[in-house]
C-alpha cells in the first residue's frame, strides 16, 4: 500500500522507485483477503479509490489501459497461483500469456516511459510516463508453487517478486470489527496530497529525492557483492533470482523511508538493514522452493514430486508402500526409474529393515 502512495513522488540517488510485486502464500481459510480489504477500505476512506486497480486481468491490453489510466495503481489479485498457472501455457489463453510479459516491463519503466506494443491502428500505442504498478497476490501453497515454471525462473519474472510464506495454520478466533486508526489515514491522506513538481507532476512527475546515509550505501554495495557471488556459484537457471536482490532491497528501504516519517524521509542503516536482510531470505527462499517445484519436463515434475513426498516425511523416510499409496498416478515401470533416479543422484538412500518376512524398504531425503 505504501509503494502504491508514494509512487511516482519519491525516488532514491538512482531512481529507484516503490513499485513492488508481492505475493502472500497460506493455507484456505488462514485471511489472506483481509489485508486486502483494509487496503480498499483506506483508500475509499482518503477518497483515492482511483489507485485501487481492477482484481483480475482479462488480458495484457486491459492491464495497459487500466495503468494508463492510473499510473500509480495498485492490483490485488487473489488465487494468483490459478493465474500463473494459466499465464504460462500459450497454447491455451493466448490472451492471457502476455501478461506477465507487460508486467516485466513496467516493473522496469518505474523509472522511464512504457511505450507499449505497435498497431496498425496508432490509436491503440501506449505510452505512459514512470508507471508505479504495485501488485499484491494472494494464493494457497500448491496452487502457486505449481504453477511455476521453468521459463518463469529464467525470463526475470520470479526474481521481480517477493514471496511471503504462512505455511502453518492458527487457530481461528472471534474477529474484531475495528475502525481504521486514524493515523493510518492521516499517512494515506498526506501521501495523496503529496504533489511534488507542483500541477504537472501527473503527466509528467518529478519525483522528491530520498537521501541514503554511506552506511545505507556500504550495505547495498554488499548485498550486490554477495547476490553477484551467488548468482556465479549456482549459475543458470537459480542463479538469475539473485540479480534484482539488490533491487528489490532498495526498494524495500524506500517503502520503510517513507513510512518512517513522510515528510522527511532517508534512508538510514535500520531501513538498509532490514531491506537487504528480507531481500536476501526471499531470494534464497525462492531458489529453495525452485528447487522443490520448478520442472524442465514431465518426467522431472514427477521425481521433485517423489522427492518432496520424501523429504515431507523428514528423518524417520517414508516406507516404498506409503510411497506408492502416495503416488498411484505414476505407472509402476516409471516410478521405479523415478526412485532410481533419485538414489544415483544421491537425493535419498534406501534403508532396508529386517522383519520377519521379507525386509522393509524405506527412503530418507539426503
């Protein structure tokens, strides 16, 4: 909600904006729409409802229109696992397909002019001036993590987002219906008044610069260091997530800046710091989770499913029957070459336990 204010106003030394692509991942049931009904309810409540962007996308050109129309938007997408997933097959919503290719690139127009794809009809070529597009999707685990996909972790479109994770459900209690605080809308207000550049800053912004302090600056330099290191150590495909690390950090800074005390922000070493440290867990999360789901054809999605039966089934392994209950989809032939695949590849190691009758097979995740 932050980044979405402050979009097109503020900028860092060089020209970092405050768009971000989040996505919040929990169980069915656990309030995930709830946070996205207080960011509608504070913007209704400042009386910029206009930045509250449409909740679902019908098709890349839809999404050019509606940022045309509101530069600094916000989307608040739900069950965006189902959408990625659908996003990423061409054959079957060929309409749809483009759209994370739009959302690449106005991630990185923040800073620049979009122009948009050429038609015959020049009505239609879109240009929009620093485009701030904040996106905040909601999905369940398997939902989202199925529908990555190889090409998602290369093209640059895994390494623009942010992940966050609930992975264990609370107990449910009684809701409380609570006002909006009212310094909460007094934040919202200010950042809708906010004109810097005086009555053209929305055709044309001229967005206030945010000072950063040499340490803020060291630490930046330090993440880029380490990402550089990591991204050479793991190579392609894991390693092109850590090339917007630094990026995504300085966004991040820039958001807490301007919470922090939006009249006067800066870019001190608490924002640096706690910046470069969630960048860094991201990232190094979502390789984790590439690693678990992200397949390069049939016969690889079925072994990292295998895998993460076993690995789910922690130290005491799982028995080769609860195995086979588990995966009953797979034919016999091809498990078998599954699970020997996995053993060569030293993912598990088989452990055989003495009965009385014949011994019990069992696979523990190395």
């Amino acid at each position: 909600m932050q980044g979405a204010l402050a979009g097109r106003k503020v900028r860092d030394d060089v020209n970092t904006r405050t768009n971000v692509y989040c996505l919040g991942v929990c169980p069915s049931g656990q309030g995930k729409e709830r946070a996205r009904e207080v960011n509608k309810e504070l913007l209704f409540l400042t009386g910029i409802d206009g930045m509250a962007g449409p909740e679902g996308l019908a098709s890349h050109a839809g999404l050019i229109a509606a940022v045309e129309k509101q530069p600094a938007i916000l989307f608040q997408l739900d069950e965006i696992g189902r959408l990625l997933k659908t996003l990423g097959d061409a054959s079957r919503s060929p309409h749809l397909y483009h759209i994370v290719t739009v959302l690449m690139k106005l991630y990185t127009s923040s800073g620049t002019v979009y122009i948009g794809d050429a038609y015959a009809d020049t009505k239609r070529n879109k240009t929009i001036d620093q485009p701030n597009v904040c996106v905040y999707g909601t999905s369940v685990p398997q939902s989202l993590y199925a529908g990555l996909t190889h090409e998602s972790v290369t093209d640059g479109f895994l390494s623009r987002m942010l992940v966050f994770e609930g992975l264990e459900r609370v107990a449910k209690c009684r809701p409380q219906v609570l006002p909006m605080p009212n310094v909460v809308i007094d934040a919202a207000r200010w950042w809708g008044e906010f004109r810097p550049g005086g009555d053209l800053s929305q055709e044309h912004p001229e967005p206030a610069i945010v000072s950063m302090t040499p340490k803020a600056a060291a630490m930046f330099d330090a993440l880029d260091r380490h990402a550089d290191h990591q991204a050479e150590a793991l190579g392609e495909p894991h390693g092109t997530l850590w090339t917007r690390a630094t990026e995504k950090a300085r966004k991040l800074a820039l958001i807490h800046a301007c919470s922090a005390a939006r009249e006067k922000p800066a870019i001190n070493t608490d924002a640096a710091r706690w910046a470069c440290s969630l960048s860094e867990y991201l990232t190094a999360r979502m390789i984790s989770l590439a690693y678990q789901w992200v397949a390069e054809n049939a016969f690889d999605a079925k072994r990292k499913q295998l895998l993460r039966i076993v690995r789910r089934a922690g130290a005491e392994g799982v028995t080769r029957t609860a195995l086979c209950r588990n995966t009953r989809a797979i034919p016999t032939r091809e498990r078998a070459e599954i699970i020997d695949a996995l053993i060569v590849c030293g993912d598990i190691e088989v452990i055989e336990e003495t009965t009385k009758g014949a011994p019990r097979i069992r696979y523990v995740a190395r």
